[in-house]
C-alpha cells in the first residue's frame, strides 16, 4: 500500500465511523418522538445588587427578566457581555 495513503486512512475511516455513529443518534432522535425538555421556572432566589439592595427573584414575578452571572475582573469577553447588556437596558 502506498505509504502516504496509508497515513490517511486511519484518520479518515475514524471520522466516517464518528459521523456514522453522531448521525444514528440524530435520526434516533428526531424519530423517538422526543420534544424540548419543559421549561420551568427558578425558584424563588434573593441576590445582593451592585446597590447592595437585596433582590427577590418574585419581585419580578410576571415579568420578563435578563440576568447575567459574571466574574466581575473579567479581562476578556464580560466587559463586551456586559456592554451588550447595557445596550438591552437602554
């Protein structure tokens, strides 16, 4: 066999057989009748804002509600999540 064909092979018939398996469960899936899990709704929770006001998530029973959990010394993405946030906001 042809040394440099041969170094394809592994690699190549590892990804047919990985495809082959994720596209047997996708197909399971869908014809499984399965549905989206049910969305329920967060307990009731309380959290200390920026203000150092506590907060009740049932304040805001009824509502549309954003939260964002971050590490507020972030240096990457949470200053351009929280710039999104703010722009939401306004």
């Amino acid at each position: 066999m042809n040394p440099k064909l041969k170094s394809y092979l592994f690699p190549g018939l590892l990804a047919a057989l990985v495809l082959g398996i994720a596209g047997y469960l996708v197909v399971q899936s869908l014809g499984s009748g399965s549905s989206l899990p049910v969305v329920q709704a967060a307990p009731d929770f309380e959290l200390t804002n920026v203000d150092g006001r506590q907060i009740k998530a049932g304040d805001n029973a009824g509502k549309v509600v954003l939260m964002e959990f971050m590490f507020t010394s972030c240096p990457d993405i949470c200053p351009v999540t929280t710039y999104k946030m703010v722009q939401l906001q306004e």
